[in-house]
C-alpha cells in the first residue's frame, strides 16, 4: 500500500506575492525540516523553492544553543 507523506505546518508568512512556509515531512518514517517560498503571478504560483534538513546532533560547542523541536 502506497503511504503519502505527512505534514506538519510550523509556520506561514505571507507579504504581497511572496509566502514562506516552514514545515516538517515525514516520509518513511523520518522527520526532515523544510522551508518552502513560493512567489505568486496573477494568483497563480510562478515560482517555488524548496529546501529540506535532516535532523542532527549539534557538535558539543552548539549543544547549549539547541532549540528542541518535536
């Protein structure tokens, strides 16, 4: 059976054309953060850009700046 990936919206900013759209995909079972732009034409979606990380551990000097995030 074919399983669709999940989402989790963080957080939407909308300005005019422009909407930026921070999320979490789980796919298989695995969390990746993203961020989405999109810049609309006419009401229509002219352009998106997508970026994804993977959670990791923060390297002992960053460790005390750690937001967790579920």
């Amino acid at each position: 059976m074919l399983e669709y990936p999940a989402l989790h919206s963080a957080r939407i900013f909308r300005a005019g054309d422009l909407c930026v759209t921070e999320y979490v995909l789980t796919y298989d079972g695995r969390p990746s953060h993203t961020v989405s732009i999109m810049e609309f034409i006419d009401g229509k979606v002219a352009r998106e850009t997508q970026y994804f990380g993977d959670p990791f551990q923060p390297g002992p000097s960053r460790a005390q700046w750690v937001e967790r995030t579920p």
